[in-house]
C-alpha cells in the first residue's frame, strides 16, 4: 500500500516538474524522465503487487516463527537476568536487534536546567526533549527513563553505556564527534547575549571590539562557553564564569558580576522573563543544531533511534512538540 503512495507521489512530483520547465531544454528532459518514469511505472506496479504478496505471505509465516523465537529468546533472557549480578550490565531490550542500559527502557541523560527543552515542573522532568525522548521510546516499544545530570556529564554517561541518549538541547560540534555519534538534528538552536537593559553593550560586535574588556558569564562546556573562550578569553578581549547552570549566570549578570550572558535563545527568553531589568540583543551570536548524542559503540540502538527520530521529524510529531513550547515569532 505504502509503495502505492510513494510511486503516486513520485510521478505526481515528476509531472508537476514537467509542467513547471519553462527552457524547451529542460522539459524535454523532463518529459523524457517523465515518460521513462511512467513506463517504469507500470512495471514497478505489478511488480509491486506481486512482491507486497510475496511480502505478505511471508510475512505471516515470520511472524509466526518470530513468536517461536521470541518464546525462546525470552527464556534465555530470563535466565540470563538471573545469573547477572549487577544492574548497570546491558541487557537485550529486544533480543536480537538492539541493547539498552536496562532492560525494557530507553534511559535519557540530561540537564533539567534549560527551559523549555528541559525542566522540573511539579517534580517531573517536562520540555521539549523529554516528550521527544518519550515518543521515540514509544516507537521503540520501551519506557522512557530520564537521569538528570550536569550538563558536563552528560557526554560521559552517553560514552559509558549508562545512558542510552544524550538529550539536552545539545549541539553538534566537531569536538563532541570525536566522543559521541550525534542523531539527525531535530531543533535549532541559537547563540544569544543577554545584557542588563542599560548595558553599554548594544551588539554582539561590541564584545569583539578592539580594547574590548567583558565579564561573560556562561553555563560552564556549552557551546556559549567553547566560543567565547575562543573568540574573547583566548584573544584577550575579557574573562569568562563559568557557572554550571544557566540560570546562575544570569543571576550574576543581575548582581552585576558579569556584563552579559551567552547562552541559547530559548532558556534566554525564560530566564529573561523571570528577571527584571534584562534583555536579549537582537544581533545573534551563532546558529547552531540540536542533536542527541549516542555512544559510537551501540549501533544497532543508533540506528533505531535515529530511524524513529527520523520518522518523528517527517511525520510532524516533533514539529507539534516544539511549537507547544516555542511560538512562532
Ligand atoms: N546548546 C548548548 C550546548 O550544546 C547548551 C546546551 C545546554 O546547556 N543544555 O552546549
């Protein structure tokens, strides 16, 4: 059925392009295509037809030695839990196609210190991440655990099997490749300065200026203190606090301790509305992508997880989670 749609879809798209070449050149090459695509087509059609009872069939006859299998896996499992002393052990969550941390759950490490990404509310770990981590563990068929963490340990837990993923509005950089596989982006972020609303700091410029000399504050190893340690400590343009969350560094941007605060636009916008007397600056540090990172050494998990996020993303489902959290500007 599913190759039906697809095959509709792609010659719908081919004559909805034949039908936009305005160059004689490209729609006869169009037409061409169009055409070759038509008869392939055709052909493909029945094959389809054919191969989707093939499929069916043998489908069915899968399934029934899967249960089989899964009867006897399961056993094996069970009495492989039992021999296993310790908890932190991976176990197979589905014999035979992926491991997790612990058996039957998809564990996320994270900082629940990043509205609206991630946050406490009531006790229970909300945001955005956290309803992307449980729809991906609902397509994997598990439960989603979530181990809340400083940002700094997160890397490590991901690296270490302890977690399964790393879900934290956490960018990809070449630096944190090396440590960790990142999924598809799924969210972008962006690098913003917050300053107190007298600030002499107007633009992101002013902190690059020639004699420039700032306090920055920012959550300690994000993407905000990797720059500005590059772009201002490094070039002796000012000094960097490091704070190990977000909101500590806009308190002290409050208290006059730094001059201003580099950090992601989302938890910006909710600290700001928190505190008086703050802005953001219009001008833009960086643009960066949201992953979530996942150990090198657990392929078959990466793979599932990233098809699921994939799935997530095409099907709209991430798009809705975001944009109950974020409203279009
Ligand atoms: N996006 C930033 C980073 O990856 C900050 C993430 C965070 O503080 N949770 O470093």
């Amino acid at each position: 059925m599913k190759k039906w749609i697809a095959l509709l879809l792609a010659s719908a798209m081919v004559l909805s392009m034949a039908g936009c070449g305005s160059e004689p050149k490209e729609s006869s090459q169009a037409e061409e295509s169009s055409q070759a695509e038509e008869s392939s087509q055709a052909e493909e059609s029945s094959q389809a037809e054919e191969s989707s009872q093939a499929e069916e069939s043998s489908q069915a006859e899968e399934s029934s030695q899967a249960d089989s299998a899964d009867a006897d896996q399961g056993n094996a499992g069970e009495s492989e839990v039992g021999e296993e002393s310790s908890e932190d052990a991976p176990t197979a969550s589905e014999p035979g196609s992926f491991t997790t941390a612990v058996e039957g759950k998809l564990t996320m490490a994270t900082n629940a210190a990043f509205p609206p990404y991630e946050y406490v509310e009531g006790g229970e770990i909300a945001g955005i991440d956290a309803e992307i981590a449980a729809a991906i563990a609902g397509k994997l068929g598990l439960e989603l655990l979530i181990d809340d963490m400083e940002f700094d340990s997160i890397t490590e837990a991901v690296k270490s099997g302890k977690a399964d993923l790393g879900l934290a509005g956490m960018t990809v950089t070449p630096d944190r490749q090396e440590e960790v596989d990142f999924t598809v982006s799924y969210a972008t972020g962006v690098q913003v300065v917050i300053v107190t609303e007298d600030s002499a700091i107007t633009s992101v410029d002013d902190l690059f200026a020639e004699g420039a000399n700032h306090v920055v504050g920012v959550q300690r190893n994000t993407t905000g203190d990797i720059y500005t340690t590059d772009d201002i400590e490094d070039e002796g343009l000012g000094t960097i606090d490091r704070y190990s969350k977000g909101a500590e560094a806009v308190q002290a941007l409050k208290t006059g301790k730094v001059d201003c605060v580099v950090i992601d636009n989302e938890p910006a916008k909710a600290f700001v509305a928190e505190v008086e007397g703050l802005k953001i600056l219009e001008t833009e540090y960086v643009t960066e992508d949201y992953a979530a990172a996942m150990s090198k050494d657990n392929k078959a998990l990466y793979d599932a997880v990233n098809a699921a996020l994939q799935e997530l993303i095409a099907d709209g489902t991430i798009q809705g989670i975001i944009d109950k959290y974020i409203s279009a500007e």
